[in-house]
C-alpha cells in the first residue's frame, strides 16, 4: 500500500467522523434556534381546537336524522 493511499484511507475515517458530529451539531441548532421556539409561540398563541376562551359552552352541530335505508346510508358522503 502506498503513503498516498494509506493517508486517503485515514482521511476518509477522520472525514466521517467530523461530518457526523458536524452533522449532529447542525440538527441541534436547527431544533433549539427554529423548530422549539415555532413550537412555543404557536403553542402560545393558537387554539385550533378552541378549548381556551371565556365561552365554555359546547358547540354542536345540528344535523339532520339520516334515514335507515341503503339509498340513504350511501348518500352520507
């Protein structure tokens, strides 16, 4: 084996090493920089579900008897 191919050969297991740890880094800082602090103002501000608020009250949708039929049985969608 020559020196060249012996030093690309330790180059490329020191090269993995760095980029996964490289890697590792930038998805970390990609979660605490966007994603947690998204998370957290969404989680702040939004109710998509409208569980917060002063009216408590449930809101049902009226919604007409459906026939017991098979006709009407296919037409609920």
């Amino acid at each position: 084996m020559t020196l060249r191919a012996l030093f690309w050969k330790r180059f490329n297991i020191l090269q993995s090493i760095v980029a996964d740890i490289v890697g590792r880094i930038i998805a970390t800082l990609f979660y605490f920089i966007i994603i947690l602090p998204f998370g957290v103002v969404m989680r702040l501000i939004s109710d998509p579900l409208h569980i917060k608020g002063s009216n408590m009250k449930p809101m049902w949708l009226d919604r007409q008897p459906v026939g017991s039929d098979l006709d009407s049985a296919k037409q609920q969608g």
